[in-house]
C-alpha cells in the first residue's frame, strides 16, 4: 500500500471546500446554453496526480454534441503495466485493484497506478503441477490472459502460453489468488486441442455440486475466443480455481428442457460491481446460483448452467429470453444489457427480471462509418454506468469515446462524453494487421473512476488510462485512495 491516501484526502477536502453544488445526473443536458459551456466540471474534484508519470487531458463534449467543451486529466500506462502488442484485459476489485492480463502474468496496482506487482512463479515446481517455465529466452510477452474477481474475493486468471519450445504445443496456466489467504498459486493445465486464443474467463455462481467436476463455492468457467466464436468446441471448468477440465457445450440447435431463472435479485452486495466478465464471454453470473448465457441457441433462446453444472434452456420469470447477448447485474440488483445493431448500440435496464425495460440510444450515424470494438460497465454503489467504444470515424482514424451516466437509476440519458487519446489512428483487430486494438477492455473503481483501454499514435501498442477527475459526490477515495 502506498501513502497518497492522505494527499487524495486533502485534494478531496479542497474541492469540497471550493466546489458549488453537485449537478447530480444533469451535467451536459442543455448543450446549447452557452452560459453553461464553462460550468460542465462544476460538482467535480480533481484526485491528486502525485507519483502518477504520465498525465494526459482528453477532450470533453456533452453527451451527443462534437463541440469540445473542456479537458480532463487521465493517467495513462501501457504495455509495462500488463499488456502486449495489441490488448490490455483490465478488470477491477473491490478492493481498488487494476488488474491487467493482457500480456503474460497477472499485473496489478493497488494504488492506482502509482505502484505495480506482477506474479511471475519463481519456482515453477507445484505439487501436482509440475512443469517448467512456459517461456524461454527470446519468447517473452507473447503470453496472454483472462482475470476476474468472483463474489468472495477470489481472483480467478488463466493464462495462454501459444509458442512454448518445450513441448511444441499450447500450454494453459490457471493463476489464482485465494483472498482469505491472501496468497497467489498456479497449476499446468494441459488440452487436446491443438489452438485455444486469448481466453474469456467467468464465475459461475454456486455453491456447486459438480459431479465428476467435484464441488466448491463457486466453478470458474473458461472459453477460448476461436472456439466460442469459430466453432463450438467447449470451454474448461474448475471448481477450486487451479485444476481444470474440458467441459462440453451444448449444440447451438438444441432443444433442452426450459427452467425459469430468477433474475430479479433485489439489491445486492458491492462484490457485484466487480463480477462482470468481458462482454465476449457472452454470460454473466446470476446471484441465485450459476450462470447465464443470453440468446445461445440459433433460435434465439437463452441458456443456463445450473449449480450442478447442467444445461437448461433458461426463460425469464415471466417466460422471455433476454433482448442481447450481452447483459450483466451491479450492486443494484439491476439487469444491464446492451445491443449492437449496425453502428446503433442500445443500452437497457430492467429491474423486473426482464419484464420491462427502459432504453437509451446511442446512433453513431454520421461520425462513424463501422463499430470497430466495444465495451461496458456498471458500479450500482455510485448508480453509474460508462460505456466505451471504438468507432471507424468517417473521415479516417478510429475514435475512442467513454459516455458517463451518473444515477442512471434515474435517467439513462448520458451526461458527458470523453474522447480517450488523440483518435488519430486506424487499427483493427486480428492476426496480420499492420497496427492491432483486438478488443475493448474497461472497468470502474470503487472510488467511481473509469478505467479505459484505447490506442492512438503516441505509442506503437495500445495504452489505457485511468480517470481523476470524479464527482465530489462519491465522497472521498475509498480504503488506500
């Protein structure tokens, strides 16, 4: 832990002393009152910047207007902090730890960035486990990897090793940190599959009875980017987080029994906030118990894992599939989805399971010409939500963009759009490309910041930054902050 807990706390004490009064969930809806174009930061303080190295400002705009209106400081890291040629995976804790598995051992900050660890076994001789170094000299950094926190604090991580010398095949390492222990281990995983890809990693939530699978707290679930996306192969399953099997899929046309699936929690613990898996695992967690993924089978209908680890068709209370592949609860107890049509994205809530929903649109009609890669999340402790997403602008270069929507609970109409980096630069994702962003990544700390992958020409590899400039409402940093 560092010691600029005191330093943010008299940087929050001053703007609390010198700021008006909170603008709560209303900053940026009259973009075109001139007299309020100075007033946008009004109810924001800005966290001390000590012992941060590279601080950038980024452009300000209302919600949907393209008129710079300010700049805002971010700090700003890159492939030292995690990442490799072409990724960060980022995710966030309760406890205010930036996680970055983009490259090829567990990275993280415990002081937003000031300070960073990396797990690197020292020994790679585990009981049960044995196997040496997936890397050799010359092969650094062409490792890469999945992380997340399950509901008790756990961290769950697995890392994908494609070019290792001493077997000549893919080697899988599931790194996982036991919270109560406070202590990080590994365990060798071996598959038959001779290409696996950059890993999406989920809890599902138990307690599970799992069979031959065994039991625990919970299961982590793992599925590889080319089978989940190019064929239907199966992912792999571990209920103590270091041991994992194959675990098959069922057949997109299948026709499985239908079970309902409580997905009207009621509010939830702050644990909630931090769960959410990257969008492309195409599930999320459901408190009551396992795991659900939206519109699975060709026919549009969704699918559930059970505690015992069986597949169900899943239907709502009410006997609905769910409107996106993409959905996930916060601390709210609120159900988030969101859906990309064309260059439309549409972002939903409901708090009756699914019933009903409210609707916000966001159509990048006339700037961007393509939706290149997206990504969100949301804190229910602060009611925000922050969506970012990188467009093929229509004059060129790709744009990064974060919207805001504080006390969304009461409006999902954005506040504040930020554009994150120069927006200079054209690059897409995949093997071959000249200049590669292979997906978005983004989370929100405790403290109510957001945290953003993005790429532009200041850096040959794509960076992320790290947000200070924050409501006085969230009151002052929590725990080290």
């Amino acid at each position: 832990m560092s010691g600029y807990g005191p330093i943010i706390m008299r940087e929050w004490i001053t703007a609390l002393l010198f700021s008006a009064i909170v603008l709560s969930g209303c900053m940026g809806k009259d973009s075109g009152a001139s007299e309020n174009a100075t007033m946008w930061d009004e109810g924001l303080a800005q966290l001390s910047l000590e012992g941060l190295d590279d601080i950038r400002n980024f452009s300000v705009a209302y919600a949907f207007d393209n008129n710079s209106i300010g700049e805002s400081n971010w700090a700003v890291f890159g492939n030292e902090e995690g990442g490799n040629c072409c990724e960060h995976y980022l995710a966030i804790t309760k406890e205010g730890w930036i996680l970055n598995f983009g490259g090829e051992y567990p990275t993280w900050s415990e002081d937003r960035g000031r300070t960073w660890q990396e797990y690197i076994p020292s020994v790679f001789s585990q009981i049960g486990c044995l196997e040496p170094k997936p890397t050799v000299p010359g092969q650094e950094g062409l490792g890469e990897g999945s992380i997340v926190q399950a509901t008790n604090g756990d961290l769950i991580a697995m890392g994908w090793f494609p070019y290792p010398s001493t077997s000549g095949a893919d080697q899988f390492y599931a790194f996982f940190y036991d919270a109560a222990d406070e202590e990080w281990s590994w365990c060798f995983n071996r598959t038959p599959e001779p290409f696996y890809d950059r890993s999406w990693q989920v809890e599902v939530v138990g307690p599970i009875s799992g069979g031959l699978y065994g039991n625990g707290p919970y299961a982590s679930l793992v599925i590889s980017n080319f089978w989940h996306q190019v064929q239907n192969v199966g992912g792999q399953i571990s209920t103590d987080g270091l041991n994992y099997d194959y675990f098959g899929f069922p057949d997109r046309d299948s026709d499985l029994p239908a079970i309902e699936v409580d997905l009207m929690p009621g509010p939830l613990g702050k644990e909630w906030d931090y769960t959410k898996p990257h969008k492309e695992m195409r599930a999320f967690p459901v408190p009551s118990g396992g795991l659900y993924f939206p519109d699975y089978f060709v026919d549009g209908d969704d699918a559930y894992l059970d505690t015992s680890l069986n597949w169900w068709t899943g239907v709502t209370m009410n006997g609905s599939s769910l409107p996106s592949q993409y959905c996930s609860f916060d601390s709210s107890g609120i159900l988030h989805c969101v859906r990309a049509d064309g260059i439309i994205l549409t972002h939903m809530t409901s708090s009756d399971g699914g019933e009903t929903w409210e609707n916000q649109t966001y159509d990048l009609s006339g700037v961007a010409s393509e939706l290149e890669e997206w990504e969100f999340h949301s804190n229910g402790f602060h009611d925000l939500f922050v969506l970012n997403v990188r467009y093929q602008s229509s004059s060129g270069p790709d744009i990064d963009v974060s919207w805001h929507v504080r006390d969304y609970s009461q409006s999902l109409e954005p506040d504040l759009r930020t554009n994150i980096g120069l927006g200079d630069l054209d690059s897409t994702s995949g093997a071959g490309a000249d200049i590669r962003f292979d997906f978005a990544s983004m989370g929100i700390l405790p403290d109510g910041g957001a945290v953003v992958a993005y790429h532009d020409s200041s850096d040959p590899d794509p960076l992320f930054g790290v947000e200070t400039l924050l409501p006085v409402e969230y009151g002052a940093p929590h725990g080290a902050f």
